[in-house]
C-alpha cells in the first residue's frame, strides 16, 4: 500500500474516534466505609428458629391451584390500557408510542374472553409477566431523570419456573395468556406453560417439599436442560437418600399432557422443607440471592428492592407479597408518618428486630439489619440516588444490592436533599409478628 493511501486511512479512522476521555467518578462514602459482606452484621449470638409454618407458605405459594376461578377483577386487570397512551408512552427505540400500538394490543388482548377458561398450570420456565401481551417495553419520557431504560413499566414481574398459576384467557392471537400467580398477574407466553388436570395439582400439593438453597444452578432430567434454580422456588420430594433428592419437575408438553420429570437433585442444591432462621442460613440464603444486579420488575433475571427479600424470605417458610408498599403491610405495623429524623432514628434504634423489620418509603423498601458505629444499617436492592444541579434532576447509579445508612449518597456533591430515605420514611413493619 502506498504511504498516501496509508496516511489517509488512518487519518478517516482518526477522524471518526474521540480522543479518550478520563472521567471522574464520585463514592458514595457508604459503600467504603461499611461493609458490604453480611456477616458484619449478624451477631454471633443470634438465636436460629423457626420464623414460619410450611402450611402458612404454602396456603399462599398454592393460591391459584385453591381458587376455581380468577379472583381480580377485570378493572385491575386492565390497568396497563388505562395508565398509558400516547402522550405518556415511549417505545425502543425512545420515540412516542403511536395509537396504532395501542389498538392492536387492545384488540389481541381478547378481554372479552376474561376468566372464561380458568384452568390450573405451571410455568416451564423462569418467565416476565407482561401487562400487555407483547415483550416490546414502554418507558415513559426518557429526558427525564429516573425514566427509560431499564424502566418498562410493561413489565410486572419475574416468575420462576414449575410455579403454580390459573389461566385466564388467550389472547386472540394464541400467543399470549392471561395468568394469575400467588402474587402478581399479567401475560406470559402460552408455549412456556403446561396445563396441570386437578388431580395432578392436589397431589403436588400433598407431596413433600424442597427448597432450592443455591442460584443459578442448571437443573436437567438424563440428557436436556431444564431451567435454572432459583432462590425462592419449591419442588415436590419423591424420595431420599443420603447425598440426594429426587424431585418431580415439569416439562415441555409429551403427547398433549404435561411432561413430569424425575430429577435427582444434591443437597448442597435443595433442602427438606423451610429453613430454620439461623445465622448460617440467613447468611447462606443472603449470599445467593444477593448474586444478582438490580433488574426492575425482575427483567434479565435480576431483582428489585421488593423481590430481593420476597426471595429471600422463601426458604423460611415467610411469604411476602410482590411490590414494595403491599411488602409494608405485612406483621406489625409502625407508623413513622409526621416525625422527625431524629424521631424515626430513636423508634427504629428502640423497636426494630435484624433481619425480622422492613422499612418503606414510597416505592422503595429496605431491610434493618442492625447498628454499626451508632448507624442504622440496612439492606437493599437500589437503581440510584437522586440529584439535582441547577433545578435538573438526575441520578447517581448504583445497580446492585448494598448495605448502607438511611442518608446514604448524602455526601454527593449534587445530593439532592429532599430525596433523603430517612426522611421520606413512612412506616417499619415486623414481619415475624
């Protein structure tokens, strides 16, 4: 190549590059300055027992296969159609939603056919619940801070696989149906469930139970992948012996009925019924679900503030509803409403139990797990911390699960103050009262 052609190229190559630039990042001092392990906060003379019943999870855990018909209403069903139009709603590509989107979900989702077909099921796979039967997100204005990705409010919630659900409908293309799980409800995809005949349910629920105890574990019967483990789901036990469980497990239709599958499964992986509450446990189960980053709604297999301790709880036999306000009212209620800073840190230092106490702001919730240097520590799944320069908002990303004070972030140079968790705190709840 002549020294020209050479010099050219490289002087287009040079012109479609930036320079590098070094960018500065600011700490959050919380992040530093308290450990992120949890074993710094659980005293060694914690008390292991039971914090819940087998039969009180699972009254729960088996809601859809006890009730004959959807028990939502259509209203809160269709929630999703009245909360966004065009004037609110963003697509993937970060441009207004036209009416023509809006028209074809309204008339695929088949609403007419509500609560016709109410027959039992179970998730093949770990699958989003949709509030519209399509996997295209919806983000509201993506120039405001805190909006667009990973914000789709499209998406309800992550439910794992071989979970019990009760079928709606179809949506008109048959793609889609319409479900009601334990805790949420919404559209998953028709081909990543089977039905279940009522016999089949009653016994999976008599049978015994196992917990899955490791995350992200690939599950198989003799030669095909299954699903991956997740903390928080529960399988029947066929039988035991001294380093296994056999468990049944359901797959991919085989000749129009459900496939049940035996899995043999170690017991490092699963454990015989709930866990007793224990400073080995809590840390065992806090480790693996703590695994993952933050994942609005569940997406990418991640969680959020809310399913972080739903999943967590699981194994101890304490279910927690799905969002974070309903999460608020479960045990005993404390209500932090109208006092000061100063007032909220002496009724949460005075009554709040480690790891048995929730502490709720709107749309967020955090677990107490202690005081380290005359701190109030807790536990939670957080996106970012809210900032404002010159009368614009924006966001200090986080991402991921941390423990930290209840004014952490304050020491940003953009914090913005009226975003404080521990002023915006509104209630503490027990969960194990």
């Amino acid at each position: 190549m002549k020294l020209y052609s050479l010099i050219f190229i490289v002087f287009l190559l040079g012109g479609c590059a930036e320079k590098s630039k070094v960018f500065k990042t600011e700490t959050i001092h919380d992040l530093i300055d308290f450990d992120q392990n949890i074993s710094s906060y659980i005293s060694n003379s914690f008390e292991g027992r039971y914090i819940s019943t087998l039969e009180k999870f699972e009254s729960h855990y088996f809601m859809p296969w006890n009730i004959e018909k959807i028990d939502i209403s259509l209203k809160d069903a269709k929630w999703a159609y009245r909360a966004f139009n065009t004037k609110n709603s963003y697509g993937e590509n970060l441009q207004p939603l036209q009416n023509i989107f809006f028209t074809t979900i309204d008339i695929n989702s088949n609403f007419e056919k509500f609560a016709t077909l109410n027959k039992t099921a179970i998730t093949l796979r770990a699958l989003n619940i949709r509030a519209f039967p399509t996997e295209k997100p919806l983000f509201m204005d993506p120039n405001q801070a805190g909006e667009g990705f990973p914000f789709d409010y499209l998406q309800n919630s992550l439910i794992a696989p071989n979970k019990p659900i009760l079928v709606s409908h179809y949506s008109k293309d048959r793609e889609w149906v319409f479900i009601e799980s334990s805790f949420t409800y919404g559209w998953v995809k028709a081909a990543d469930i089977a039905f279940v005949p009522f016999k089949y349910t009653e016994l999976y629920k008599k049978a015994e139970k196992v917990f899955f105890v490791k995350e992200g574990i690939g599950i198989y019967d003799d030669k095909n992948f299954l699903f991956r483990s997740r903390i928080g789901m529960m399988l029947p036990e066929i039988t035991e012996d001294k380093k296994n469980f056999t468990v049944l497990a359901v797959s991919n239709y085989k000749i129009s009925q459900p496939n049940y599958i035996k899995v043999k499964l170690s017991k490092d992986i699963v454990h015989h019924g709930i866990l007793k509450f224990s400073k080995k446990n809590i840390i065992d189960i806090f480790n693996e679900v703590s695994k993952v980053k933050y994942g609005w709604g569940g997406m990418y297999g991640q969680r959020d503030c809310s399913s972080i301790l739903r999943d967590f709880y699981a194994p101890f036999g304490v279910w927690l509803p799905r969002n974070s306000y309903k999460q608020s009212k479960v045990g005993k209620i404390i209500s932090l409403k109208g006092l000061s800073d100063t007032e909220k840190i002496q009724v949460i230092k005075e009554k709040a139990i480690p790891f048995e106490t929730l502490l709720y702001k709107r749309g967020h919730i955090l677990l107490y797990v202690g005081i380290k240097n005359k701190k109030i520590i807790v536990f939670h799944n957080a996106w970012g911390i809210k900032t404002k320069k010159d009368s614009k908002e924006g966001r200090f990303i986080i991402g991921k699960p941390i423990f930290s004070t209840l004014k952490v972030g304050s020491d940003l140079k953009n914090y913005d103050k009226t975003a404080s968790i521990l002023s915006n705190l509104q209630s503490m709840n027990i969960i194990t009262h």
